[in-house]
C-alpha cells in the first residue's frame, strides 16, 4: 500500500511540473502575440487555456482521490494539501497569460503595446517567462535556490509595474484612454501572474523546510522529497 501511495504522489508530482511546462508556453506565446500583435498566436493561447484548466481539474480529482483512499496524515498530507493550492495557482498563471493574448487580440490589427512602453513590457514580458521556467524547475527538483531566484525576478516585475503606472499617471503621458487601461490591464496581469509563482515558491519552501515565516527569508539548498 505504501509504495502504491507514493507513486501516487509522484503522480501528483509529474503532473504540477506538466502544468507549469504548459504555463511556461502559454506566457511566452502571450507575450510574444502583445509584443508583435500575432492575432493567431494569441488565438492558440486562448484555445490552449482549457487544456491548462483541465488538467488542473484532473490534478485536483487526483488529489482528493489520494485524500479519500489513502487518509495521509503528517508531512503526507501536507504534500497532497500543497499539491491543491499549487495546482489553483499555476491555472490562474495560465490565466493571466490568456488575459494577456486577449488584449492582443482584442486590439488587432494595432498593437497592444501603448508608446512609450514597449521597451517596459518587453522586459516584463522576458521576466515572465524566465519566472515561468524555474517554477517549473522547483518543482521538478524542489531546489529552494531556484525559489530564491523567482522572487528576485519578481521584485523586478514589480518595479517595472510601478513604472508603468508613473508613466501613465504623469503630466506627459499623451496616451488615449484605451491605451491607458490597456496599459494598466497588461502591466497587472504580468505583475499577477509573478505574485502566483511566488505564492508556489513560498509553498514548496514551506513544504521542505516546515517554517512558513521562512519561507520569505533566504533559504539555502537541501534536497527534499517529491511534492
């Protein structure tokens, strides 16, 4: 029983490291179709969204499954609890890389990006995706050093978004109003979809080191089990 238990958990293991390659696509699609207003490259990662969601749901179903069956208690059941909070927050990931196609979308043939901004949300855009990348990293090798990294790209994320809104709240800003709710919309679903991978960063660090409050301080390497 207990080998069968912890091939489930690899299970549930192999699947969050599925989803978050999947998020990983979808936010560098997004930014790609906002930065270049690729209409069709937008469309896939819209279309793309309901696999995210699906295998999310399936994630879940899992879970609860494990919970049901196997009663875990302990470190056991924390790891299946994670593996819940951690499915929520990579589906809303792939949420916001599909807000982000749909503004592209919704302003084609124009381009989403408003002047002045694109060099900004290029770079927001590139952070994103290196975010992405080694969320999917952590939770494929729960390396707590990969965590440490993701919240530094978030920190700048979140400079690069306070930026975008003294840009749009200044005295120069020449911007129609449309390019100024697009410009906020865009510059929260970035900031957002860093503050999500952060949330799981925080989860997995939880999880190895058993310390909630340090799991928002540096955080050295240790080999952990599977989540």
């Amino acid at each position: 029983m207990r080998e069968v238990f912890h091939q489930s958990l690899e299970d549930v293991q192999n699947r969050l490291v599925e989803i978050a390659d999947l998020v990983t696509i979808a936010i560098d699609r997004a930014t790609r179709a906002f930065g270049t207003s690729d209409v069709a490259l937008a469309e896939e990662v819209i279309e793309a969204d309901a696999i995210i969601d699906e295998k999310a749901v399936a994630l879940d179903e899992l879970a609860i499954e494990i919970l049901a069956r196997q009663q875990p208690v302990a470190r056991d059941l924390r790891i299946v609890v994670t593996a819940l909070r951690v499915s929520a927050s990579l589906e809303r990931m792939g949420d916001m890389a599909e807000h982000i196609a749909q503004l592209a979308r919704s302003r084609f043939p124009e381009r989403a990006i408003p002047k002045g901004l694109k060099s900004t949300f290029t770079r927001m855009g590139e952070l994103d995706v290196e975010v992405a990348r080694k969320l999917a990293e952590l939770l494929r090798t729960q390396d707590l050093r990969v965590a440490e990294a993701i919240r530094d790209a978030d920190d700048d994320i979140d400079e690069l978004h306070l930026s975008v809104f003294e840009k749009v709240l200044g005295d120069s800003w020449k911007g129609e109003a449309t390019a100024t709710v697009d410009a906020t919309l865009a510059s929260r679903y970035h900031e957002r979809f860093a503050d999500h991978a952060v949330s799981v960063a925080k989860k997995v660090t939880y999880l190895a080191t058993g310390d909630w409050a340090g799991a928002d301080e540096d955080v050295s390497y240790e080999p952990s089990p599977a989540i």
